[in-house]
C-alpha cells in the first residue's frame, strides 16, 4: 500500500516535471520569485501591480509557496478541494499539460517561495531557474527549526544562486551575509543609500503616502514619485517591485505610474477608519520582531492626542520567544503611548512585563475579541491604534472588528473567508469554555 507521504512525494515530482516542460515550452515567460523572512506578500503583491501597467501578470493572491502547492499557483492551476482524491490529481494533470501545449497567458508569473527547514530553498532549486529572485529580508522565523541568524540567512539567500539574478533589500539583510552567496548578478534596493535601486522620502502624510523620488543606475536623473503607503519598512516592496520592473524593461514614467497604484495587503500596515474618529494601523496579518518594531517606528511617527497598541503573541520563536517578546516590551514607550495591550500568552508573560517596568498602563487578554472590547472602552477622539498580530491562536483582526468605524468594512481584514470565520468561531468560543 502506498502512504500518504510517498503519494504526496509522487504529486510533487510529476508538478515539479510539470513547470520545468511549460518553461521548456514557454522561453518567453519570465519567473519572478519572492523568499525572505518577512515581506513576502507585500513584494510579490507590489511587483504584480507595478509590472500589470505593460505586461500581462500571473499572481497567486494566497500563500501557495510550498512544495506541492507553489508549482500549482505557478502554473495558475487550482488547489484540488480533496487532496486524497486520485481523480482530483488526474484533473490538476491533465490542466497542466493543457497549460504546457497552450499558447502562453501571460508574460511574467511572479511566485513567493516559503521555506520552514533548513534544505527546503535546495527543493525549489532542483526544478526551478528564475528569471529574478526577490529576497526580502533576513530576520529570526521559525527559530524552532532554525538554530541561529546565520542559518535564516543562508537559507534565504541560497535562492540568489540558482537566479539568473537576484534582488536584494540593502536595509533589512546584513552585509556580512554576502558571503553565503555565490551568484555575482546581484543589485540592492532599499531606502538607504547603500542601496543601487533606492526611494528617497521628501514627505509624507497618512493620507497622502509618500512623496519622493526614485533613484535607479538605468536613470539619468531621479523619477518623482508618490507611493500611497504608511511605515518606511513598506516602501521597500514597493521598491523592490519598481527595480523588478526596471530589470524587465519598462519605462521610468511607467514604473512611477505603477508605484502610484501599489497599496497595502490587508494585515499588513494598511490604514483604516475606527470608531471615535480614530485611525487603526492594521498590521495583523502576522509578527516578528523586526516588523513589530518597524511599525512601533510608524505609530510614533504621526502625532496624536491618544496612541494605542494592541500586540499579540509572536509565534514561531522558538528559544528566542521570551528574549524577543521582552525586547519589544522594552519597545513600548509610556510617553508616547496611553495603553499597551496584549493578547495571547507569550505577550502576557513577557512583553507585558518589560512594557510595565517601562511605566506603560498595560492590559493583558487571551482573547483579541476581549482586547478589542477594551481598546473601544478606552478609545478617545482622533486617536491612532496599532494593531500587530500572529495568525495561529492570536487572529488580531477580530479585535479591530470591535473598534472599526463600519461593520461592513470588515471585508478590508485579513483572514475573513467562511473557513478561517469557522475556525476562528471554534478556537474562541473554546478559549471561553476553558476560562
């Protein structure tokens, strides 16, 4: 009898066979792939919009970027609903070799690559050649699994030697890192300048974004451009995307044209109206250390008679998770903040104490829905709220559900499909009975 594990090995393969034939097949498909500890989908999502304004673009708006699931969004097939089902898979083949023998649909795919172990970027190499690799940034994830920094980074930035070429963030990815790469077709983007493809602020508002102008080698002089995002950390997607578009031929005007259309993913530092006249900075969709404290970096950028931050468990730390979360305790400053709260466990038992010890009023919760029940009790006029959150057993977006300013604007969070409704319903209403 066949197990699950060998079946499962066998689809990968024959998907794996699948995409190396369509590019085989198609030459003139470019692959724009996206690895990095964080940024993930905001920089694939950025480079689809900026590059939609000349070429014809294929996005997987989900996270497929696994083994099985990555060759499937590549190949713009769809996840078969019953993934034991032999027929199902028979189907998803016979769309791929339709796909392979069809005149090309499109003129870029752009695909994230998601890696949880050390050897898993080696997996995608095996079949894989990008035309662009895209690393977003080096910082701690899945620290069970990986023992150290060092580690993180070489796995990340193995992706830039099996690239044609790679694209790297000069701000978020050391340069002592450069020596795990072989591949010398490398160029930087950022918002330093360090970096070759670079975005230099002139001013922002919330409302506006970012006023600025692009610098690129392939300029004679800098582009003004206007990109409508909040949080310096996020214009380095949309910086990302614009050298992508460069690298693949597109005009400055164009590319400028396509930063002005880039917006925020829902979850991640997109802005929105709250009860009481009050702005929410929603950064739910996931957290780590580094983009928790770029956001802290935001929130007390933008003046405000009453700030409020509402921080959920970071997960998947590992052995770092009480150092990291007390860290970002340590972040939360009581003259610039009226309230600290918190919401699962590993917040409650370390960054809420670090955040007292720093003279902050802090409340703790193990439940969003009674986190964002009490931000709307204490919620004044005009004031801003960052929202920061991890998916599994935190789900942050349930807490700005209580203070948004419309109920129906909840189609503006993350994770708000009948399925994630469902197991969000299930995981609170056991958090209730076991209270």
């Amino acid at each position: 009898m066949i197990s699950i594990s060998m079946f499962k090995k066998y689809i990968q393969k024959k998907l794996e066979k699948y995409v190396q034939q369509y590019f085989l097949k198609h030459p003139e498909v470019k692959l724009v792939v996206v690895a990095g500890s964080v940024g993930k989908t905001s920089a694939k999502t950025a480079i689809a919009t900026v590059l939609a304004g000349r070429y014809r673009v294929r996005l997987h708006e989900g996270n497929h970027n696994t083994g099985v699931s990555a060759p499937l969004a590549i190949l713009g097939i769809d996840y078969p609903g019953n993934i034991k089902s032999i027929g199902a898979w028979l189907s998803v083949f016979r769309a791929a070799k339709k796909r392979i023998n069809d005149p090309a649909d499109v003129d870029v795919i752009v695909q994230e690559l998601g890696i949880d172990r050390v050897g898993d970027m080696a997996l995608f190499g095996a079949y894989l050649r990008p035309d662009i690799a895209v690393v977003t940034a080096v910082t701690p994830e899945h620290m069970e699994f990986f023992s150290n920094i060092e580690t993180v980074a070489r796995e990340e930035l193995s992706v830039a030697n099996f690239s044609k070429l790679a694209v790297i963030n000069r701000d978020d990815i050391e340069g002592r890192f450069a020596d795990f790469l072989t591949n010398p077709a490398i160029d930087t983007y950022g918002t330093t300048a360090a970096a070759e493809y670079r975005f230099e602020i002139q001013e922002f508002t919330l409302a506006g974004g970012y006023v600025g102008s692009l610098f690129a080698p392939e300029f004679q002089t800098p582009v003004p451009a206007t990109i409508h995002l909040a949080g310096e950390h996020s214009l380095r997607p949309a910086m990302a995307a614009a050298t992508v578009a460069i690298k693949l031929g597109m005009l400055p005007a164009d590319v400028a044209t396509g930063l002005g259309n880039v917006r925020a993913v829902p979850g991640r530092m997109s802005i929105l109206r709250g009860t009481n006249d009050s702005t929410i900075i929603d950064d739910s969709y996931n957290s780590s250390p580094a983009a928790a404290h770029a956001a802290f970096q935001t929130l007390y950028g933008i003046e405000a008679p009453q700030r409020i931050a509402i921080l959920g468990s970071m997960n998947e730390l590992g052995a770092t998770s009480a150092d990291e979360h007390a860290k970002l305790g340590a972040l939360c400053d009581p003259n610039l903040l009226s309230w600290v709260i918190t919401i699962g466990e590993e917040a409650e038992k370390h960054l809420a104490p670090a955040a007292r010890a720093r003279g902050c009023q802090v409340k703790s919760f193990r439940s969003a829905l009674e986190a964002g029940g009490f931000a709307h009790s204490v919620l004044e006029e005009k004031a801003i709220v960052l929202v920061k959150g991890s998916q599994g057993g935190i789900y942050a977006e349930e807490a700005i559900k209580v203070i948004l300013h419309e109920t129906h604007e909840d189609h503006q969070l993350v994770r708000q499909s009948p399925e994630w409704l469902e197991t969000k319903r299930a995981y609170f209403t056991q958090l209730s009975e076991a209270s």
